[in-house]
C-alpha cells in the first residue's frame, strides 16, 4: 500500500515539475528566438539604410522603445562588423554590381543567383538559407538586394536550447531525487490512515464471522424443532446478507493491501458461467425474469477460479436483484484475443454509470433494502478485474437498461 501510494505521489510530482519546467524553458527560448529575429531585421534594415545603400540610420536616431528592453543597440561598428553583401540592378533588371567586401564566404556568381531567387519571390524581405534579404529601392532608376548572414544568431538559438535541455534534464533529475526521498514522510500520514481503515475491516469481518456461524447454527436447530416461520426467514435473509457483507469487505481489503497472491490457472469460463447462471435461475424464475444466455463453449482465460466465480455471481446477483419483476436478464460470452463476458438487464430507473463502482454507492438515495444490497458488490466485482489485469464497464443501454462488459 505505502509502495502504491509512494508511486503515484512522485508521478503526480513528476508530472507537475516535467509541466512546470516544459514551459518555464520553453518560454526562455521563445523569447530568445523572438529577440534574434528581431535584432538581426533591426540590423538588416540598418545595413540598407545605410549610406552605401540610401540615407544613412544613424544610432542617435534610432528611438530606444524601437530595440526592446533586451535588444542591444546598434552601432557603426555592429554594422560593419556584420556578415552582409548586396547586388545592385539598373531599371532595365541587369546586374550593375555586387558588394561583398563584408563577407567573404560568398562569391559574386552565388550572390547573384542568391539575390535572382529573392526577387523571384515577389517579397520585399525574407529569408534563404542562412540569410536574410531586403529589397531596397535608393533611386527611381535602381534596385538593391541587400542579404545579412544570421547563421551566427541561429547558433545562438541552438545554444541557448542545448543549455536549456541539458539544465532542465539536470534539474529533472534532482526533483525527481528530491521527491522520491521526501515521498515517503509525505504520503506516511495517508498511509498510515488506510492502513488502519484496512486492519478494521480486516479484523470486523474475522470478528463477525464467528457470531454469523453462531446465529446461523441456531436459527438452524430453531427450525429443526419449532419448524420455519417468517421470523426465521427474515433473520435467515438478514445473516446471508451481512456474510456478503463480509466476504466483499474482506476481499476489498485483502486486494487494497495487495496481499491476495493470485493462484491463477486455467480455468474453463464457459463452464464457470453455466454453473453460475444455473444458481441464479431459480430467483429470476421467481420475479419472472426472461432469461438468455449464449455462451460460447470452450472460452478459457488464466484467472483465480474462487475470485472469478465470486465476479461472476456477484454480477448475476446485482442483475437478478435490481431487474423490475418482469423485466429481461441476458448473458453473453465470447472468446478471441480476451475473453468477453457481457451482461444485461433491464432497470427501472436509469443509473449513474460513472458512479457505479464506487464503494456503497446505491442508486436508490434512501437507500432502501428491499433489493437486498448493500451497494459494494460491484466495487469488489471491479477489484477483482483490476487485480486480474482486465477492464470492467457498465453502460446504460436506452433508458430502461444496463450492460456490464468484462474482458479478461
């Protein structure tokens, strides 16, 4: 229990600080990526506007809400000092000539064709490949592409996510230390309360185990010499019930502390099923309940065969106690990759399917024992699923109908 319960409390954390980090870092590296666009166009429209190309941008004349409060501003010397080429064209679309003095990785036939494919495009900036490009126009009779080199701010931008990555994987990995080692202290106030809700049960049900058996065997001796009556019938109904009682409370516990050692074998579902639905008979015959079954022969599933005929007649049970008299109960099993046990039976009213497997949740909110049910048979059924690594649910079918679908 206290190992379950460790588990979940880091994975919750877990999941918390991976979220929390995820967007802390993410945000940094979009501000940074924002930020290096903003500085390289900043210094491209500079370049352009400057007096090799058209009037000149000075720095003084740059307003300081224009650059951002993170943006350094620019200088002559940043100017000069950037990766930049041009290429101008006459009014007629002939190359007249290429600047490449601040750059030297390029040559004047890549410029050209660079400059071609960006006037080709129609835009008056963009990018291609590591550059980004403007079309500036300094005269009536003339026309320039001026191209920036930004590969060093795209180096920029995978340094700072690497350092980011490698700071957040770094971090992860200590918060996940961290929680592991205080998960225990965290969790052991709840722990130790389940704990002891367990051990109540646990001992409430070996403690009235015994004064059932006593009272059973009485009223058993009562009958043998006075003979049956109501009284006997009413206290004989009322003992049956608690001992259900019991059986289910226990087998909650015992799964709750994840104790139950499962003795799985081979068991023959198909002939589990006709077992069960043979006891079941005779009570749906008494509320006149039109009973099907089809039940394909030979399904067998590896299971604990007491807890899954204990599924079983549970499952049957709740059918037969809360089907209007009248009403119509069908069980259908099929084989396959899992085996598919299906139930359906007809309701009065329609049922909260969502809430159905919780812990004496009754549908009726007065809760009214003539059904005979203490609304925690199914919450055993789906435990026992659970602890057989299967998959339970329950949905309403129209209005006057419910079916519960087991796959193991």
């Amino acid at each position: 229990m206290i190992r379950t319960l460790q588990r979940k409390f880091t994975v919750t954390a877990m999941i918390a600080v991976t979220v929390l980090l995820a967007l802390l870092l993410g945000a940094i590296n979009a501000v940074n990526a924002v930020s290096q666009l903003t500085e390289s166009e900043r210094l491209l429209e500079m370049i352009a506007s400057s007096e090799d190309f058209g009037p000149a941008l000075l720095f003084d004349e740059e307003p300081v809400g224009r650059r951002g409060f993170l943006q350094e501003p620019l200088t002559e010397d940043r100017r000069m000092s950037a990766l930049s080429f041009a290429v101008r064209y006459d009014s007629e679309g002939a190359v007249k000539s290429t600047d490449l003095r601040h750059i030297a990785s390029v040559g004047e036939e890549e410029a050209v064709a660079l400059a071609s494919q960006a006037l080709e495009t129609g835009q008056k900036s963009g990018r291609l490949l590591s550059y980004r490009y403007r079309v500036v126009e300094p005269a009536p009779d003339c026309r320039t592409v001026v191209f920036l080199d930004v590969s060093q701010q795209q180096h920029n931008v995978l340094r700072v996510a690497s350092l980011s990555a490698l700071a957040g994987g770094l971090a992860w990995c200590a918060m996940l230390a961290l929680v592991m080692a205080l998960s225990r202290r965290a969790i052991r106030p709840i722990a130790q309360n389940m704990e002891r809700q367990r051990q109540f049960v646990t001992d409430a049900g070996h403690e009235l185990k015994t004064p059932l058996a006593i009272i059973q065997a009485n009223l058993d001796a009562m009958e043998l010499i006075g003979g049956e009556s109501k009284y006997s019938r009413n206290i004989r109904s009322q003992t049956q019930r608690l001992a259900s009682l019991m059986q289910n409370l226990l087998t909650l516990a015992r799964i709750d502390e994840n104790s139950t050692a499962l003795d799985c074998t081979a068991v023959d579902l198909s002939a589990l099923a006709a077992e069960q639905l043979d006891m079941f008979r005779a009570p749906a015959e008494l509320k006149k309940l039109r009973f099907h079954a089809d039940v394909a022969p030979g399904v067998t599933v590896q299971a604990n065969r007491t807890q899954l005929a204990q599924l079983v007649s549970t499952l049957l049970d709740n059918a037969v106690k809360y089907c209007p008299e009248g009403g119509e109960l069908a069980l259908t099993l099929k084989g396959g990759d899992k085996a598919t046990l299906s139930l359906r039976n007809t309701v009065s009213a329609p049922v909260d399917t969502a809430r159905i497997f919780d812990r004496f949740y009754r549908s009726d909110a007065s809760r009214n024992q003539k059904s005979g049910g203490f609304g925690i048979g199914l919450s055993a059924a789906e435990a026992i699923v659970r602890l057989h690594k299967g998959s339970i649910t329950a949905q309403m079918d129209g209005t006057d109908a419910i079916v519960f679908t087991v796959k193991l």
